[in-house]
C-alpha cells in the first residue's frame, strides 16, 4: 500500500486538553484492591499499600487525569466511610457490584495516589443513594481551608492544606436502571443535578462539574434545558463490544467520532434553543472495548494488537474533537477492562493498549493540526461506509518547534509507504516509534509480559517531505523537529 498525508503547521485546529488521555478506576473487581492498592503488610512491594510496580506504570502513562470511585460503585458509596483511621472504618455492602467494600481506600488515599502519579484527580460523587448535604461536606472535606467541621476533618486525619479538587461529577449512568438511584427521565435528573451543584458551589464556587448525559437525545436536551448553567461538562460513555470481526473492530472509530459529534452538536443547538450561556463541553469519561468474557465479580480480559489499534484511533478521534472532548476516561487502569494485568502473585503485564496510551501521552504537542490524507479503503458491513486503512492525526507544540504524527494503519496483513508533506514547516530531524506485534491478536501476558513491545523505525526527510513506513495493523508516533 501506498499513501499520502499533508499537515498544514499553520492550520490550527483547536488547543489539546492532554486531560483526553484520562483514566477511570473504579471499586469494581481487582482495580483498587489488588490493582492499586494492596496495604502496607502485603508481600508485593508497596509504597505505603500503593501498588509499587503499578504506581511506577502508571506514572509513566502521564494520564494526566483520573476518575474515581466510580461507575456504578460511587452511586452508593458513602465517603465518610472511606476516611480516617483504616482499623476503624467500616465494611459496607456495595449494592452496585454485590461487592463487600472494606474502606481501606477513600478519599486521602485516592488523593495521595493522583499526587504520586502526577494527575489530576476527578470525583465522581454519590447522585444515586448519596444527599447534596453530603457531597458539598465532601468539598469541603477536600478543598476548604476553614476552621469548620469537615475541613478541619481533613487537617485531623494528617492533611493540613486543601487538595483544591477542581473536576467533580455529578453521578455516573442515572439514566440507566442499573443504577442505584437512577433517574426516569432527563428532567428528573436535571433537577437532582441543579440541587447537588448549587450545594457544592456554595461551598466551592471555583469547582468544574461533570453531569450525567448519554445518547439520547430527549435525556441530553432536558438536562441542557433545565440545569444547562449548572454544569460545564456533559458526560458521555461508549463501550465497544470486542467480539467483532477485526476489520469492524478496527473501524469503530469513525462511529464513535460521529456518535460524539452528534451528542455535542445537539448540546450546542440546545444551548441556542434555551439560551444557555454556559460552555458546556463533553467528557468521554468511560471508553474501552468490552469482550464477553469480561463478567463480574471481576470483568477481566487481555486485549490484542487489534485493541491496541482501535485505541489509537479511538486517541486520534479525541485529538479531532479537542475543542468538544477534552476530558477522556479510559474505562479501565488496572484489572478490571484493563490496560494493566497485575496479578496477585506480584506479576504485572502491560497491554498493547496501555503502549499505545503511553506512546502519545508522552509524545504529543498543545494544538491539533488540520491534517488530509490519501490512502486504500475497505468496506464495512457494519457501518456501511468505506473506512480508510490510514487515520492520521498532528499536534504542534507551542513553541512550535516539533510536530507529532499519531497514525494508524488498519490493515491486518499490509504495510504502507506513507509520505507526509509539511506546510510552513521544515523538517530537520525525525524519528518513529510503533506498536504492531507480529499479529492482530498479539498480547502480553503474565507468561509472557514482553510479548509485544513499543518499537523504533528511521525516517527519511527529503525537502518539505518525509517518508516512513507503517507497519500492518500499527499505530504510529512520529516525531518532527523543525
Ligand atoms: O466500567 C464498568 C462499568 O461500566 C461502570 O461502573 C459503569 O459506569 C459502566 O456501565
């Protein structure tokens, strides 16, 4: 195969939120207790009970985000039980997961957990089962200064100055039966927000909230209707169902690219209809693929190449839509739909989806650049539309001295010549990272961590040019310095 790209350095489309790059964690199977954290008198090695290989894989995918407790598990989960002394907090019944909850990981411990791996954390509090009474005493719990009940709670249990938690939502999935204190409609589910967001502003008025959205379309316009100036982001979530053929699986991505511009565009002609003058944007804050296989209690799977391949271009997707979606959640860290395995024998495997994440999470610049590509297409029979093998997509950094290429080639078995010519920009020096593995079902495993690894190709420059080799079913990091 044969292809061409052209990248305009001066064709800006918009500043990249890296918060695209999140992560979601949740008290659901191994994630936090296993994955995260383990406790201080565990045999796998620890720093102060957090997992440390974990900890260590985590810092390096720079997630830049992460959304806790939950998912279904926060529609019921009451912090208090979740802070102070751990022999004394209390075990709960989680009626989302049937779960016993032991407690030993709440807020402080979440908190030290961002601050360990450098991210920003998201709360996501309990709209279900949970008082707005309760979530603005949480706010307060994690950014007041005051000589007041639950700040000086915080200083109590060992924490003198405010975390300044900026990103909080609003419930997780309340339209859904499955839900511990699901709403019936939109409207409903509007007022409840309007009632949590006005208590949590009046304790916090500098918090950013997340409400619960999806995709319907009378859901979204009477939550944009009737608490539209309550809310900044609206939250949506796409799973993928993995068992698919791979060529379907691989082509998912212009689907989601266009289920989420519609959801935006019709919270933007929305906010017209009813004169909101609040931005609101969207946060995909649960995204993944999701095979039969992963059931509860504990929802494992281990993804392939071909995973890895949909996420870049699911990745490439969040990059076109900077200006729509700056908050990702990858649904989920560890364990649980994971991009990491770590087992309770202290064996940890990192998927061919987490190499994707930590390729273009460390290697990326602060806009999105209008790119165009010619290249093969093949048919779906799902989408019913032809899907380019190639998806490229650029970032530009701010001192606009280097370009990054996320490309992925889709094809299974072929690889691509791909040439790439620069506008306003002149390339001086480049080079080329991927992840392919041998096959499209290639994995890490436990037995075999290594399997499939990031690996380092050369480019040539020729002028205004360069030219490059994709691997069969790869995703791409080129880099560019001008
Ligand atoms: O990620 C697993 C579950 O999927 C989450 O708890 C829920 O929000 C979603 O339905």
């Amino acid at each position: 195969m044969e292809s061409k790209g052209f990248v305009d350095a001066s064709a800006l489309l918009g500043r990249l939120d890296k918060r695209c790059y999140g992560q979601f964690i949740e008290h659901l199977g191994k994630c936090i207790y296993g994955g995260v954290w383990v406790g201080e008198d565990s045999e796998i090695p620890n720093q102060k009970g957090f997992r440390l290989d974990v900890l260590k894989a985590v810092k390096e995918l720079q997630p830049r985000i992460i959304r806790w407790p939950g998912g279904n598990f926060s529609s019921g989960y009451h912090w208090l039980d979740g802070v102070g002394p751990r022999e004394k907090r209390p075990k709960r019944f989680d009626m989302a997961w049937r779960a016993e909850e032991p407690n030993t990981f709440g807020t402080d411990e979440f908190l030290e957990w961002c601050r360990l791996v450098d991210a920003e954390p998201f709360i996501v509090v309990n709209a279900g089962n949970g008082t707005p009474e309760e979530a603005a005493r949480w706010v307060e719990y994690c950014n007041l200064k005051t000589d007041t009940y639950y700040a000086s709670l915080r200083r109590k249990h060992g924490h003198p100055e405010p975390y300044g938690v900026k990103i909080w939502g609003i419930g997780n999935e309340l339209y859904g039966r499955w839900q511990v204190g699901f709403c019936v409609d939109g409207a409903e589910c509007a007022r409840r927000t309007i009632e949590f967001a006005n208590e949590m502003r009046k304790i916090d008025p500098r918090i950013e909230l997340v409400a619960v959205g999806c995709e319907d379309p009378e859901w979204n316009l009477e939550m944009i209707k009737d608490a539209g100036e309550y809310f900044d982001y609206l939250s949506v979530h796409i799973y993928i169902g993995g068992d698919k053929p791979y060529r379907e699986l691989a082509a998912v991505s212009l689907d989601v690219e266009r289920r989420l511009r519609n959801v935006y565009g019709l919270v933007q002609s929305a906010r017209r209809k009813f004169h909101i003058e609040r931005e609101i944007r969207l946060a995909f804050d649960e995204w993944n693929v999701w095979y039969p296989e992963a059931k509860a209690p504990l929802h494992e799977q281990v993804t392939d190449v071909g995973d890895a391949v949909l996420t870049g271009a699911i990745l490439n997707t969040l990059h076109r839509l900077c200006r729509a979606v700056p908050i990702g959640g990858f649904a989920q860290t560890v364990n649980v739909l994971p991009l990491i395995v770590a087992s309770d024998d202290g064996r940890m495997a990192l998927t061919p989806q987490y190499l994707v994440f930590k390729l273009y999470s460390a290697n990326t610049g602060d806009f999105v650049l209008k790119t165009a590509v010619d290249t093969d297409h093949y048919a779906s029979s799902e989408l019913k539309e032809p899907v380019p093998f190639i998806d490229l997509s650029a970032t530009l950094t701010e001192d606009r001295k280097t370009i990054y290429l996320h490309i992925v080639n889709r094809h299974e078995t072929e690889a691509s010549e791909m040439e790439i010519s620069l506008r306003r920009f002149t390339p001086k020096k480049a080079s080329q990272q991927y992840v392919a593995g041998r096959t499209v079902e290639d994995r890490n495993t436990l037995d075999n961590p290594e399997n499939v690894k990031i690996q380092k190709a050369s480019v040539e420059i020729k002028g205004e040019k360069i030219l490059f080799n994709l691997p069969a079913h790869s995703v791409n990091l080129i880099k560019i310095s001008g």
